[in-house]
C-alpha cells in the first residue's frame, strides 16, 4: 500500500490555514497621500468589516467622529522641522462596502516629510494597509504599512520605493501565495489528489494557464469582478477539491455530489429572499457545475484529462484574487506589463515550492517509514478542506 506523509503534518498546515485566512482576505485598508509642499492630504479608506472593529457591543457600525478621533490618535505625518498638525477631519462619500476619511496635515516644512499609520495592528496584528503616494513633483509611490513597518518615507529622492519593480513585484507575487492561506490549502488539496507525476502536471498547467488569464484581464481591467465574490469562490474551490478527494476514495461521488449541490441550490434559493451577499445565479450555476463535475469525475477510471479543465476554472477564480493585491495598489499604467510579468513569476515560484516542498517531505517521511498509509491520511486531510472550505465560503457568504 501506497503512503504520505504524517497526518500530523498535513493536519498543521490545515490549523495555520484556519488560523490565519481571514485575517489574508479581510484585514486591509487603503490609504491615498498627496503631499504638496508642507500640506499632506490624506484619504482613508476602511471597508465595513475594519471599521467595525472598533464598534461598540450595541453597535453595527462606528459613529464618524469615533473613527476619526481613532484616524487621529493613529495617523500622523511628520517633517525636518517636526510634527505636522492635524485638522479634525471629516468623512467623504463612498461605495455601500466601505467608509471613507479625509485628515489634513500641515508641517514646519516640506523636507523630509515621514508617514505613519499604526491603525489596527493592535486588533489584528497581520492588518495591511495599502499606501499610494503622491509627491509634490508628480511621482507616485505604492508601499504597504504593515506592523513591523508603521512609517513611510514620502521622500522623492527615496529610489527605493519611487522604483520599485521587477522584482519587489516577484517577491510580492511569492509572498501572496507563501502568505495566502486559501491559495495554500487549495494546492494541498492538488497534490493529495495528484497520484502520479502526470496527474500534477496537468493539475498545475491547468491552474497556472486559469490563474494568468484572469490575473491580465483583471488587473488591465477588462473584466472587474466583485471582490466579495471571488473570495467566497476560492473558497468553494477548496471545498471541492477536498470532495473530489473524497469521491474518488470512497467510490460514491453520487453522495458527494449530493451533498455539495443541495446545499449549494438551498443557498442560491434563500439568495432570492436578498439573504447573502452572492447573486443567486451565480449559486445556481456553481451548484450545477460541482455536482456534474463531482459526478464525472467519480465514474471516470482515468480523470488526469479534465481535471486539467477544472483546474483551469478553478484557476480562472484564484487569478482574480491575485489580481486584488495589485488592483488596491493602484498600479502605474507605464509600469502595468512589468508588473504582471514579475507578480506572476512570483506566483508560480511560490506554487511551485510549496509543492516541492509537500513532495519532498512525502518522500522523506516513505524513505523514514514514519508515514502513514494513503488512504488514511487523504480521507482526513480532504475532510479538514471540505470543513475549512465551507466555512470560508458560507462566512465570506453571508460576512
């Protein structure tokens, strides 16, 4: 009988997924400086979920002076001459999804101007918040605050961040997916079901072929999907991939179809009720599509072959998540062919480690005989994505 690695090790992966995930797809807000001698106009932009955060019990939404006198006590700006002064503030108008905030800064001077943001680390420590700035002479700069770095440089002269290129877009394209729990889990779930080299080639060219195309068509803005959709998506992926997992096990995709499909029509028929924020065809046809695809692939004695379409699809999905890092940066159109180029280098670097990676410990821990056997180890391992699939989904559903 065939082996894998330990439960143990798969079922880690698993836990940090779960532990992290929501934090990767929601913990983000979006910041735009403009600075113009020693003024710095700053627009904030939070979606409902953040603000939230700093809500009241009673609550579901902060008052407006609450986040403000929050946007105060955690951004600031500063200049060789000292700290800048700030102004109250006000909110400016925005989508249904996000609020939006407006500070003003005056400085001593306009040297050496310095940015800082510690909003939100102290309520969830992996927040990201997106910074685009612009110069007085015209340049713009992407750069992301983080928790380990609260201030920016605003300095034109800062080569570092006016030129940043090729390869910081690499390295962000590696860290999405090293970073990116659900895009993690859904490889996981690839390479358990991949029983030969062959099969994870197609599986891998399917996704990589999905992905590209998406990523290009998103981020030159042919096609924009709602953000709040793709995110449940990804997360069905996993779910079915994990299904698929179990079909082929336990030789009754019929079961599994099921299982997946009825909870799947229930959804899209409460959608009609405007309960959830998916549309309900689009849970109607995702409904269709996994039942049919659980069914022919649990019949069929060889499914490498389509597999290597489903994966395209799946990939089609996972590409406009990639695409939403670059999207909230605002990318410069002069630099747009650069960027893909070097994001998705990146992103297929890190998919191919993480897969290597998950191989080599397979055959570390066959050749140490500290595995497990197969079957054992796919059942649990696939359960855990359906569970933590589902959840995603019916969270980022009805989130």
């Amino acid at each position: 009988m065939s082996s894998l690695t330990p439960l143990r090790c798969c079922a880690a992966l698993l836990a940090l997924s779960a532990a992290s995930a929501q934090a990767h797809t929601k913990s983000e807000t979006h910041s735009v400086w403009q600075i113009a001698g020693p003024v710095v106009r700053l627009s904030f932009t939070i979606p409902l979920p953040e603000s939230k955060r700093l809500a009241k019990r009673d609550e579901d939404q902060p008052p407006d002076s609450r986040v403000l006198d929050y946007m105060r006590q955690h951004l600031s700006a500063s200049s060789a001459g000292g700290p800048c002064s700030a102004t109250p503030g006000r909110a400016l108008a925005a989508t249904s999804q996000f609020r939006r905030f407006e500070l003003t800064f005056t400085c001593p001077n306009g040297a050496d101007i310095k940015l800082r943001s510690s909003a939100f680390f102290e309520l969830v420590p992996s927040h990201v918040t997106f910074a685009q700035i612009e110069t007085g002479d015209g340049q713009f700069i992407e750069q992301i605050f983080t928790r380990d770095q609260q201030e920016l440089d605003a300095s034109a002269g800062d080569a570092r961040l006016r030129d940043a290129g090729f390869l910081e877009y690499v390295q962000l394209g590696i860290l999405h997916i090293l970073t990116g729990p659900d895009h993690m889990s859904f490889l996981l779930g690839l390479v358990l079901i991949s029983r030969r080299l062959r099969d994870l080639v197609f599986v891998v060219t399917g996704f990589t072929i999905g992905h590209s195309i998406t990523l290009a068509l998103a981020v030159t803005g042919i096609l924009r999907p709602h953000a709040e959709y793709i995110d449940a998506l990804v997360a069905l992926t996993i779910a079915m991939i994990g299904a698929e997992n179990i079909a082929v096990a336990t030789h009754r995709p019929g079961t599994v179809a099921v299982g997946i499909g009825l909870p799947l029509f229930a959804m899209a028929a409460v959608s009609f009720a405007g309960i959830g924020t998916l549309p309900p065809l689009l849970l109607f046809g995702a409904a269709l599509f996994c039942a049919n695809y659980l069914m022919l692939s649990g019949h069929m004695r060889d499914a490498g072959r389509l597999r290597l379409v489903v994966t395209l699809v799946f990939g089609l999905i996972h590409g406009f998540g990639f695409a939403a890092t670059l999207l909230e940066m605002q990318l410069p159109a002069q630099k747009l062919a650069q960027i893909l180029v070097g994001f998705n280098i990146g992103v297929e670097i890190g998919q191919l480690s993480l897969v290597l990676t998950l191989m080599g410990l397979v055959s570390l821990a066959v050749r140490a005989k500290l595995s497990l056997p197969r079957p054992i180890v796919v059942d649990a391992v696939a359960a855990g994505l359906v569970a933590v699939g589902t959840y995603w989904f019916v969270s980022r559903s009805y989130g």
